[in-house]
C-alpha cells in the first residue's frame, strides 16, 4: 500500500486503511461520505472505535441516540463518539457530511462516551515557524484504552512535527501507528509530509494536497505547509501504549531536539 493517498470524490468511502492494508498490526481508519437521509449501520467488533468529525447528524449505539454538529473543520474543536468492542453503531445523515472513524484491538474497559469540544484541551505548540495549534480530540486523560486522536492547524508557511519526532520503536521509542487526514485553506495549497529513518535508507517526502491521507508505517516524521497554505490535519494512533501510558513521549531526532529549547525565544535571545 502506498504511504500517500489521494481521495476519490466518486465513491463515499474516500479511504479504507486496515493493518492487512497497510502492513501493520494495529489501526484502522477510514473516511466516509454520507448523504442526507441516507443512514450507515456497522458494528465494532473485537475494536474500540472513535468517530469524529461530523456535521449535522444523529448516532446511534444500541439504539441509544448521540446528536453532534460541527459546520466544518475550520470552526471549533468536534464531537467525538467513542465506543467499546462489541457495540452496533448507525449513522444517521440528516445533512451531506463526512466523517472518520478510527479503530483499535481494545479490552473494553470504558463505556460509550461522547466527548464535547469543551472537554478536549487546546494548545498552541512550538514557537516562531514551528508555531501550530493543537486540539487533543481523544487525549490522555480521556479515554479510550488504546488509541489517540488530536488535530492540528498549521499556518500557511509554518512547520508542525518540529523538531522531527518517531514512534516505531527506534531507540526504544514506544511502537505506534499513525495516520494523517489533510485538508488544506485553499484547497489549491500544498503541504509537504516527511517520513525517514536514521539507520536505514528510508527516506520519503510527499507532496501533500487537500483530502489525501499520509501512512506513518515508520521513522521520523516532519511536516511543512507552502507559503499560503493553511493546513489542517487530523491524526490517529494505535499500538502498544494502553491507558495512561498514551501518553508517553516520542523521540525526538537528537540532531534537531536542540531546538525545543529556542523555539518562540527572539533571535537576540538565541544562544550561538
């Protein structure tokens, strides 16, 4: 499978990734469109699931009924619906809209939930050009069990990921697969998504546009949005980490975690 992949404005399921898919163990993450009126009934299974991003529709799971709203992702944190294993899900559109659902082997230790905007923190990250803001959708300490979620805005000209950072087990690192969902303020901007490892030769940089979907199957990965491009994206991951451990940190690339330390500091501020 490939590690960039484009939408299909002619089908409503814009992507499907499964580990067999993708050549992971772990996550699952798709894009739905949806029509007015049309409703979509599926079940979790042995997998927690957390679906997010929606507009104006209902959701139902075993029958009992969760309304979210959200006009697009540019306005405001969303609703995310969590649901344990063995739960049946329908979506009911009473608008055209999108929305994704994330997924991962779970216990099933935490109940149906659906998590307001209000509830999920919001930070702004970095400094100077690594400036971007973060929204922990479906963060420590919320649940679920085995998965996580944020979304992230990047100002046209900015970088996000900086300094580069993994979580595929190098160096102990902690072994997580990710997605990143696009979409790019205007849709005729670009992004660039790097994927690339220290003791390997791989080394991949994808050129990004609105509605494509990035695999981070492995290594470092930092991101950088053209001049003008306004960039949002929504990232999912799922791995070893369960419960609190989340939470754990990825490694920074050591040639570049020196800069964490100057970011947002003024250019007479900056140690030689």
């Amino acid at each position: 499978m490939h590690h960039l992949l484009h939408s299909n404005p002619n089908t409503p399921l814009q992507f499907n990734v499964t580990p067999e898919r993708a050549g992971w163990t772990t996550l699952s993450f798709r894009i739905q469109h949806c029509r007015a009126g049309e409703t979509i009934a599926f079940a979790t299974g042995a997998e927690e699931i957390a679906l997010m991003r929606c507009r104006a529709t209902l959701l139902q799971v075993d029958g009992n009924e969760y309304p979210v709203h959200r006009e697009n992702v540019w306005v405001g944190p969303p609703s995310v619906l969590y649901a344990p294993p063995n739960k049946s899900i329908t979506v009911i559109a009473t608008t055209d809209f999108e929305f994704a659902v994330g997924s991962a082997p779970a216990d099933g230790i935490y109940p149906v939930r659906l998590f307001e905007p209000h509830e999920m923190k919001q930070e702004i990250r970095g400094g100077g050009a690594a400036t971007r803001q973060v929204n922990h959708i479906l963060a420590p300490p919320c649940p679920p069990n085995a998965s996580s979620s944020s979304e992230v805005y990047v100002p046209g000209g900015s970088w996000s990921g900086w300094p580069p950072h993994c979580h595929d087990g190098y160096l102990g690192s902690p072994y997580l697969e990710e997605t990143y969902y696009y979409r790019i303020d205007p849709p005729t901007g670009f992004y660039i998504h790097r994927n690339y490892r220290l003791d390997t030769d791989f080394d991949e940089l994808l050129p990004v546009h609105s509605g494509d979907l990035v695999l981070v199957t492995q290594g470092f990965h930092p991101v950088a949005a053209a001049p003008g491009s306004n960039v949002y994206f929504l990232n999912y991951l799922a791995g070893e980490l369960r419960n609190e451990a989340r939470a754990t940190p990825p490694l920074d690339d050591p040639a570049h975690a020196w800069i964490k330390g100057q970011l947002g500091r003024k250019p007479h501020e900056v140690a030689d």
